[in-house]
C-alpha cells in the first residue's frame, strides 16, 4: 500500500538516480572481476539479472566475448552493455581486418571507453575489458560508470564488488598459477554472492591465454562455502 | 524502493490434514545487503498459534513485543488460551490503532483451535484487513512467486509429512526468484500433539 521512497543504496536505484536506468528496466546487478596471472587473465562473474527485486534471469552469461581473445565483464543495465558490446565487437572486427592481425586488448578497451564515455549521460554501463594479446601478454582494464580508462593488475566491479574490496587487496598475489587464480576468482565471488542481493545464482569464469578461452561453471554445491552458523 | 521491501521477506502458512504448518525465510538484509542469515520472522504465541511477521524489521521486533504483552494480559484475564480467530482480531486490532501511521508489517497467522483443534490460517495487510482462507497465505517482497508457487504445489487435506514438502518447496522456489529473501529457511509444523520446527538447506545468495 504504501510506496514512499527510501534513500538509495540497490543498485538499480542508484543507478536511476545517476539518470541511467528507466522503471522497469533490466539490470545486471552483479559482481564481476578479472584477474591478471602467470599466462594470461582469468575472469569472472555471477549469473543474476533482476528487474527491481525479481530475478529475472538466474543462469545469465556476463563474460561476452568481443574478439578470440579478448572478453567483457557486464554490469549496469543489460540492454546498454549488450549493445555496447555488440557495437565494440563490430569495431575490433574491421580493425582485425584493416590491422591483419588480432586486436590488441588496450584497444579493446579504448572502443568501450570511447562509447561509454562520449555517451555517459544516457548509459548504465560499468565494464572491465580483459584478453590475452601477443604484445603484453594477459592485461586487464577497468571501464567504470563515467567512462574513464585505468589499467590494472585486477579489477572488481559491479554492486557485489563493494564486499570484495579487502579481500582482493589481502589475498591478491602477482603471478598466480591458472589453478590458483581460478580459486581466487571463484572465492571473491562466492564471497560478494553471499552477502550482495544482486548477485547470485552460478559462478562463470573463463581463462584467457595464447591458447585461447576456456570456460568454466561452478553450480550448486561447487561453489565455495564460508562459515555459516547451521 | 517501498517501506515494505527496505528488509526484505517471505512467509507462507498453509493447511493440511488436522495440522498447519507455516514457514519463512532467514534473511535480515538492508536493501541489497544481507546482514545476517538467522533473522527470526515466526513468533510463537501459544502453543499451537504461530504469527509469522513479513516487513520492516524494526516493526517486526516491535509488534511480536507488543502482541505478546496483549495476549499476556488477555490470557491472564481470561484463564484460558486463545483461539486463534481471536488472536486474528487481536493482530488486527493491534494494527488499526495505527491506521494514519502504520506498521510496515503484514502478517501471516497459523494455528490449531485449543478446544476443536480445527487448523485455522488468516493474513492482512499493514492496517490489519484480515482474510482467512481454506487453503494458503503469503506476504512478504515474493508473494507474486509465493502465489504462482503455492497455487500450483497445494492441495487439501495433505498429511503432516506431505504438507512440510509441499509449504518447503513452494517458499524456496518463490524465494530463489526474489533478491531480497532468501538465505536459509524454517518451517513449523503443527500438529495436535506436537510442533516440529525445521530448518532448510536453501541456496544462500
């Protein structure tokens, strides 16, 4: 019966505020990182989209590929990075072409940056960019609400990752082992699952390397488990 | 976001075979995030009458107090336990008084007549409209999920065993599609002879 507004802090109110999101709209309120190691990047991200508190979607892919090599990690709305994406997806591919060879991550990047930030004031999108390329090897890039542009050696995002921020910062380690990132990255999450509303569901990861992408899916009991009192 | 979804909940009561059983989840979140996961939401207040309070959780503490320091003095009064339509009124009472400044709580009632031992249900909404059925209630930010879960799974005259699958699976199903409840759960099974609380294993995002 009663419906008086609260002060904001879920995310798809947040976001309506910043002017981004319309009622009703789809949101992947959500944890996302990516994570550079010893022979690539490993990233990662939960499976819900909700539409105000319903969960619209609980098996959702986040990781979107743009090239062979290089993947985005969505969150914000899921209409704006979808197209973003598809549109970035379109740009590397004519570079691929004009260029000869596969497209560079930090490029990649740049094409996100470009549209998220020339396009700030009409979209919810907060992106990180992660791929393996020839010249620097695995690389991970922070594109965050706004449009800027920050490399790093990890990136957290998404209403999930305000939980995260201590633990990333205590347990991160350079040149981690492919097995010991994935365990990184799955607990992170898992972590962000257990606490943020937005997020939920299964855990996707994917490691990218020269080789190319491999696919991972934590279901049910294989997701890791912290202290619960039962 | 409505005053009413700021914690987050799901609570379905439903009717079986000479038993009732009612059932909610555990989460105590503040909008998106969840603070705790033994958040108690089910309040008993007899030894066969349950109210199970959805809503804001300061409004929870407060009317599970307040109602049983009424029914405290009624059943001093009046010597005897309460009947659980009486106690419906009571609930109801108790929320009218505040109708141009409500508490943001809609509750859920279950319990077995002392005397008939005939299953009684009821709920109402936050300015204490009751509605009493023959076969389920639901409040809380899932109900839609809780009405399509419980209209699906329910029917009459289910036995205790049969009635703590069925009240089990319609809330959890309801409240994995919602990301404010969830995180744990318990059911209450009252029989004549006994109550049996059980906690679920759920799914804890």
């Amino acid at each position: 019966m009663a419906t008086m507004a609260m002060t904001n802090m879920f995310a798809s109110d947040q976001l309506a505020a910043v002017g981004g999101l319309r009622p009703g709209e789809v949101t992947t309120g959500t944890t996302i990182m990516a994570v550079e190691f010893d022979g690539g990047v490993i990233i990662g991200a939960d499976s819900r989209t909700t539409t105000g508190a319903y969960i619209a979607n609980r098996v959702t892919d986040k990781l979107t590929k743009v090239t062979e090599h290089i993947y985005c990690c969505r969150s914000g709305s899921a209409a704006d990075t979808q197209a973003i994406a598809d549109i970035v997806k379109y740009h590397l591919d004519f570079n691929r072409m004009e260029m000869g060879e596969e497209p560079r991550v930090h490029t990649a990047a740049n094409v996100f940056k470009e549209m998220c930030y020339d396009h700030r004031d009409s979209l919810s999108a907060g992106i990180i960019v992660a791929g393996w390329d020839k010249r620097g090897g695995g690389q991970v890039f922070s594109v965050p609400i706004g449009g800027m542009l920050q490399r790093g050696p990890f990136a957290i995002g998404g209403s999930g990752s305000t939980y995260l921020y201590g633990y990333v910062d205590a347990m991160f380690k350079p040149d981690m082992k492919q097995e010991d990132c994935l365990k990184f990255v799955s607990n992170a999450v898992a972590l962000a699952i257990s606490r943020d509303g937005s997020s939920g569901g299964i855990i996707r990861m994917a490691a990218i390397t020269k080789n190319g992408v491999e696919r991972f899916t934590l279901t049910g009991d294989q997701l890791p488990k912290f202290y619960e009192d039962n | 976001m409505s005053i009413l979804a700021y914690n987050g909940a799901a609570i379905i009561a439903m009717k079986g075979k000479d038993c009732v059983a009612i059932a909610a989840d555990r989460r105590f979140g503040v909008q998106a995030q969840t603070v705790s996961m033994d958040f108690d939401k089910v309040f008993e207040m007899g030894p066969h009458l349950f109210v199970g309070l959805p809503g804001l959780a300061t409004d929870v503490q407060t009317i599970s107090q307040r109602l049983k320091f009424r029914l405290n003095l009624y059943e001093l009064r009046e010597n005897r336990r309460i009947k659980p339509q009486t106690f419906m009124s009571m609930v109801s009472n108790l929320l009218y008084e505040r109708r141009f400044g409500p508490y943001f709580v809609e509750p859920v009632i279950a319990g077995l007549d002392s005397k008939t031992n005939q299953p009684y249900i009821a709920s109402m909404d936050l300015i204490g409209c009751p509605m009493i059925t023959d076969d389920f209630v639901v409040s809380g930010t899932c109900s839609e999920q809780m009405y399509g879960m419980c209209e699906s799974l329910w029917e009459p005259d289910l036995s205790p065993d049969d009635l703590f699958e069925t009240i089990s699976q319609a809330l959890m199903n309801a409240f994995d599609r919602d990301a404010l409840s969830g995180w744990g759960g318990v059911v209450y099974i009252i029989e004549k002879d006994k109550v049996t609380k059980k906690l679920l294993k759920t799914r804890m995002d």
